[in-house]
C-alpha cells in the first residue's frame, strides 16, 4: 500500500492521542535530519495547551526505514534509552513508543531533543573541540565504564534482551556477524574470512560479567559541547547484552582514528582509554581478552559495511552513506584487521 | 576523450561539496550532499585505477595459486587452482576483470585455509606470501582522503 508523506499534521494527530490532558496540539519545523543507516531520523518543535498552560518541546522522531540494513528491534533501542534515562549515562528522554503501522505507516517513537551541542567526529578535529580532546575522551570511556558497570537485570533489561551465559557471548556474537556477512557479502572477503578462522580457533575466556552492551558505542555517536563535557549517547539500535570487553573493542577500533594519527576516535591513545574504561567500570581488560574482542569487531564492521554494499547493489537503500562504507570503511577495516593480526 | 572521468568527477565533487552543499536549508540534504561530494571525489580516485590495480592483483594471485601446486592441496581445491592459475586478462573491461579477480580471491580464501593447516616451511611460506598479497590488496584498494 502506498505510503502518505510523513506531514507535521499527521504526527500531531498521534501525539494528541498519547497526551489525554493537552488540546490545541501543532507540530511544526519538521527536517529529516542524519541519524545512522538503519531508521530514518526527524526533528520536529511540539507545541499544545496542557494543564499548566503552554508546553513547547524540541523532539526526535525515529522511524524505520522502508527496508532496514540492519535488523534491529526498535522496542529494545527505546528499553536500552529508557533504563539509564537519569543515570551517570546521559541519554535523551524517551516519549512514545508505537509499533503499529496505522498513524504513520511505519514503526517509530518519539524522544526529546537533546539540543545545543555537536555529534560530528570530524567536528572534534578543530577549535574550539579539539582544545578539550583529552576531556572529552576521558568522560567519553568513563560513560562506557558505567554502561559496562550496570547491572542489566536491575534495569530489568533482561525482558527484552536474552541474557547469554559468560562462556557463550563472543560464539553468539561471531556466529550472528558470520552469518550476516554469509548472507550478504556482494565479493569474497579473504581478510574477514582469516580473522573468522583465527578468531574461532583462538576463543576468548568467558565474560567476566554479563553487561549491557551499547552496541556501536563511538565517536560520531554522542553529543558534545565545547568545553569537553557528553550530553547524550545516542543509537542504541545496536544494544544486547554480553561480553563488556565487546564495546570498548569497538570503540577502540582502528576505523574510527578520524584524526589519521592513532588517538582512538580522534580523542585519546588506546591504553589511555583503557585505563579509564577499567577505573570506571570496576573490571579488567585482560590483553588477550581484549584483543579477541577487537579483532571480533573488525567482523562485526565488515558485516555492516558488505551489508552496505548489498542494500545499495540491490537498490533498497541509495544512500551515499552507503558507497562510503562499502568502499572506504571496508577497505579501513580489512586495514585494521591485518594490523591487529600483525599483517599490515 | 577530454577531459577525462577522473577530472569530470573531481570538479563535480568540488562543485557538491563547496558550492551546493552548503546552500541547501535542509540539514539532511546538506549532509547528503557532503556525502555525495566525499563519494565522487572516491568514485574519481577508484575509476582511474581500477583496471591497473585489477591486472595488478589478478597477476599477483595466480603466481600464488601456481606456487600452491607443490603442497599438494585437496583434488578438488587443485582442479580449480590449474582452471583460475593460466589467465591472462585479456578482456580488460572492468566487469570482465572484476569477475576474474573475483573467482581468483574466492578460491585465494580456500587455498589459504587449507595452507593454514599444513606443516612445513613451503606451506608456511606460501602462508606468509598469502598473508603479503592481502596487505598489498588493502592498499590498492584505499583512498587518499581515508584517515586510517
């Protein structure tokens, strides 16, 4: 069936549905803005009469995409928002959750904006941003070190994400990645494909904890200001629970040194990092332990970047996102992968 | 024909990024059309190289294939070693080339896992050479603008 244009009229039409005590309910300044491959994002100015008089608020609208690149459970993304909502992990506050196509044709939910501040990673290369770098690094790993410090059942996490056991994270992981880039792969991976060996033949010793896991915790990934202070961790879409040691791998992955020298997403060097990540979150980052999981997330990135090339190939996402992660960030990753298992 | 892909792309790049991106109130079309100038200026760098680095790579992976002879591998892991190792890239159009270097790196992954579980310096160096080509492979394939 075809779809109606996603108009401000139709969004306030449902919103006046979720707030039983506000009349004279108008959206407006909606724009479609970036926000990750896999749900389109919008921001929007919500405007009504409530029980206190006028209400003004900025909102984010994250609707799924009409085929996804990723599967993800948009029910899971807004549980991981709302469990640290007012913790040491500063994330946006989540509004409504709607997961029947009738008000806007697809799935989506509704959060407030968090504004005023920048999330681009190239923005953090420059003045005024890179003055605080070390700042912004250290705050950056110590909200990883809460999220890994967390315990996912007292969140109550543990009713919509299966909690694996210690010793089965990193072949639940590995498995489901393979599989991704056994579904997908466009042209053979020789690289990937010797990791998947090294890695199957070399496992990692059981989780030490099970902890939520963000999922695709990075730079590009927060909202920061200028004086070196977090506001927000955003796209969760990502979040399971499993291995701690599975997000800071990726947050120290290679692809993401925007600044070209070896600053872990262009912040701080890797041991560096680590420590604060260790100091925070009350564990151990076993070398051997992390190394594996690095190397696993050098699977993890190539699965999502031949997943890019196979949803522009296939024509369900145009995208130049897309072109950018199956030509640069592809390439970035084999890179990184080769340098990990001493190759490069 | 002048001018050339690689200039025609270059400039278009520049034209997105520098000149239309910016003009655009929409941030998501903004975005897009940075993203869009970031592609071109690939798609400029890659169209220029691609049938050099393919000849290139297609070349380098069957002296391996050729070296693999002596193991011995598996029957039917050799069969298609002697099909892939006799190429010559005559038909340099890039789908004609791609399709080779395809078959090549298919069965370049093969060989590598069955010459992981060989004992012996010919298979330890043939290892080694594998493992030598796949670095090279990485950098013909990166862009001057990647940061890693």
């Amino acid at each position: 069936m075809a779809e109606e244009p996603l108009t401000p009229e139709r969004i306030a039409a449902y919103i006046t549905t979720r707030l039983a005590d506000a009349h004279d309910v108008e959206v407006d300044s909606l724009s479609r803005i970036t926000g990750g491959a896999s749900r389109e994002t919008y921001r929007l100015r919500l405007r009504y009469q409530g029980g206190d008089g006028a209400v003004e608020r900025r909102l984010i609208l994250r609707r799924d995409p009409p085929d996804s690149l990723i599967e993800t459970q948009r029910d899971v993304e807004f549980a991981a928002y709302r469990a640290f909502y007012g913790s040491a992990v500063p994330v946006p506050e989540m509004l409504w959750l709607e997961e029947d196509t009738g008000p806007l044709d697809r799935p989506f939910f509704i959060a407030e904006e968090i504004t005023g501040f920048e999330s681009s990673p190239t923005g953090l290369l420059s003045p005024p941003f890179s003055d605080h770098a070390e700042a912004l690094g250290t705050h950056k790993w110590t909200i990883l070190g809460e999220i890994s410090r967390a315990d996912p059942i007292a969140l109550g996490l543990d009713r919509l994400m299966p909690v694996p056991e210690p010793d089965g994270c990193w072949a639940r992981e590995l498995d489901y990645w393979e599989g991704v880039i056994d579904a997908d792969q466009i042209e053979p991976q020789p690289i990937i494909r010797a990791t998947i060996r090294w890695l199957r033949a070399n496992p990692p010793p059981p989780a030490q904890k099970i902890s939520v896991v963000h999922g695709d915790y990075r730079t590009g990934n927060f909202l920061y200001d200028k004086e070196g202070v977090i506001h927000g961790i955003l796209d969760w879409e990502m979040a399971h629970l499993g291995d701690p040691l599975e997000d800071l791998g990726w947050g120290l992955n290679r692809i993401w040194c925007w600044g070209g020298d070896d600053r872990r997403g262009g912040l701080l060097p890797r041991e560096q990092a680590i420590t604060i990540w260790e100091k925070a979150s009350g564990l151990k980052a076993d070398p051997a332990a992390l190394h594996w999981w690095e190397l696993f997330n050098c699977v993890k990135g190539q699965g999502i970047w031949v997943s890019s090339a196979k949803a522009w190939m296939d024509g369900q996402n145009r995208e130049p996102i897309l072109i950018f992660s199956a030509w640069r960030m592809l390439n970035m990753q084999d890179r990184a992968a080769l340098e990990l298992m001493g190759h490069l | 024909m002048t001018p050339n892909t690689r200039a025609i792309l270059m400039d278009l790049a520049q034209r997105m990024g520098g000149l239309y991106a910016p003009d655009l109130k929409s941030p998501y079309l903004a975005g897009s059309a940075g993203l869009t100038a970031a592609v071109l200026m690939m798609a400029a760098e890659e169209g220029d190289r691609t049938a050099h680095r393919l000849v290139e790579e297609n070349r380098a992976i069957r002296v391996l294939l050729n070296e693999a002879a002596g193991l011995p591998p598996p029957a039917d892991l050799a069969e298609r070693l002697r099909n892939l190792a006799g190429g010559d890239d005559s038909n340099l159009r890039i789908s004609a080339l791609q399709a080779v270097n395809d078959a090549l790196r298919d069965t370049l992954t093969d060989l590598h896992a069955f010459v992981e579980t060989q004992p012996g310096d010919s298979a330890a160096g043939l290892n080694a050479a594998i493992w030598s080509e796949l670095a090279a492979s990485t950098r013909r394939r990166a862009f001057a603008s990647a940061s890693f």
